[in-house]
C-alpha cells in the first residue's frame, strides 16, 4: 500500500467508498463524480499506477477485466458500456493507482467526435 495514495487508502478501508464487487485480487466502487448513469471505478487491490504497469503484470491485468465484465453484468449494462483506463497528461489522468472507468446505463455517444 502507498500511504499517500487515495485509492490504496480506499482499499484499506482509510477513505469510505461505495464498493459494489470485489474479488481478492480487485475492488469496484462507484465515482464520486459520475458521468452517466452507472460510473463504476475497478481497481486492482495492489498499486500500480496506470494501465502501463498494470500490463506488465497480466494476471493482475486479466484480474481487472473480468472485474470490469462482472460489473457490468451486475449493473444491467447489457446495452452497452464503455470502459476507459485514462493514462498520462493528455488523457486528464488524476489518480495515479490505475482504474478502469466503467460508465453506461443511457446513450453515451460518439467518444471520437
Ligand atoms: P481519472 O481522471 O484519474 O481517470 O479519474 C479519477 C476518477 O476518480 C474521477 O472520475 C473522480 O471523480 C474519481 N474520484 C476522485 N476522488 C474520489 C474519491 O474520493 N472517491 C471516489 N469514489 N471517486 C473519486
Ligand atoms: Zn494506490
């Protein structure tokens, strides 16, 4: 755990969130700050800091996905969803324990517009 890390924090219990899946190796809580209906954060319990770490350590990787399809399962998102790992400057990463972002629940449109 890195002590000043937020999302290590949630994991330990420290920062209060609302966990809705967890597996041994994961954890997925909803965001503060949604941005559609169902705004779902899956992390890995261990810290890495984005998704080029995170694919360093495919089973950890694999652990996430799956993490990502069982919340959308679980969240009725059989209309489609989206899942986003934002990484680096341009992509407006804050956070730097990796997360993937999973948003559906409405029309999202075009992301690439
Ligand atoms: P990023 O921009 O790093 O990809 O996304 C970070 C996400 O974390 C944002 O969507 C933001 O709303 C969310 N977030 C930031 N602080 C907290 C918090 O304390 N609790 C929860 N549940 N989400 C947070
Ligand atoms: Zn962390």
């Amino acid at each position: 755990m890195e002590t000043s890390c937020l999302f290590c924090r949630i994991v330990a219990g420290e920062i209060p969130a609302t966990v809705v899946h967890r597996t041994e190796t994961t954890i997925a809580f909803r965001d503060i700050d949604p941005k559609a209906p169902t705004h779902v954060l899956v992390i890995p319990t261990s810290h890495y800091a984005d998704v080029i770490a995170l694919a360093a350590e495919p089973s950890a990787a694999a652990d996430v996905l799956a993490a990502a399809a069982a919340v959308a399962e679980q969240e009725g998102l059989g209309d489609g969803f989206r899942v986003i790992f934002n990484t680096g400057p341009h992509s407006g990463q804050e956070v730097f324990h990796v997360h993937a972002h999973v948003l559906g629940g409405a029309p999202l449109g075009p992301m690439l517009a």
